[in-house]
C-alpha cells in the first residue's frame, strides 16, 4: 500500500483554500494553532452547555483537556455551571497531575 502525503489545496494563485487532504495536513495546520485562553474556553462552554440545557440534557460525560476541566470547575465555583458533568481521567497520569 503507498502512503498518502499529506496535501493543502490551493487556488490559482498558490494561495491555500482551506481543503485539506489526508490527516497529516491537519497535523500540519493544527500546530500553527495557539490553544485557547481561559477565558475562551468559559466562552465556549458556556454556549456549549446553553445548547445542551435546551435540548433537555442534565448530565453528561467529559474527558476532555485538563484545561477545559479546569475552566469547568470555575464555572462550578462561581454558581454558572447548571449541568452535571461526570469527569473522566486519564489513569496514566502522573500522581500529581490526578
């Protein structure tokens, strides 16, 4: 089996359309991503947990990056998290991490 290279589509004019072929590119682009601030991460959640309240869900399941725990732990902490989420850690960690 051949391997597929990694591909960002581009325009006429060499510039990148936004397309990209196989996982690699995606490798390729998500590094030059700078991870979100607390405070986008709050934001984010607290449209995510908007739209999940009025859908009718109560409860949920997360394992997601510490960050994003970290952000949710401050919505609890400050009486804006309505929801009952169930975290999921990775055992693997170090003790200190857990």
């Amino acid at each position: 089996m051949l391997a597929t290279a990694a591909k960002i589509d581009r325009d006429a004019s060499g510039n990148p359309t936004g397309i990209l072929r196989e996982a690699g590119a995606f490798t390729l682009v998500a590094a030059k991503i700078p991870p979100p601030s607390l405070e986008q991460r709050r934001q984010a959640l607290t449209v995510a947990i908007a739209d999940i309240l009025a859908n009718g869900v109560t409860s949920v399941q997360d394992n997601s990056e510490w960050d994003d725990f970290l952000a949710m732990e401050e919505l609890e902490h400050t009486n804006k998290l309505p929801l009952r989420i169930g975290e999921w850690m990775d055992f693997n960690r170090p003790l200190e991490a857990l």
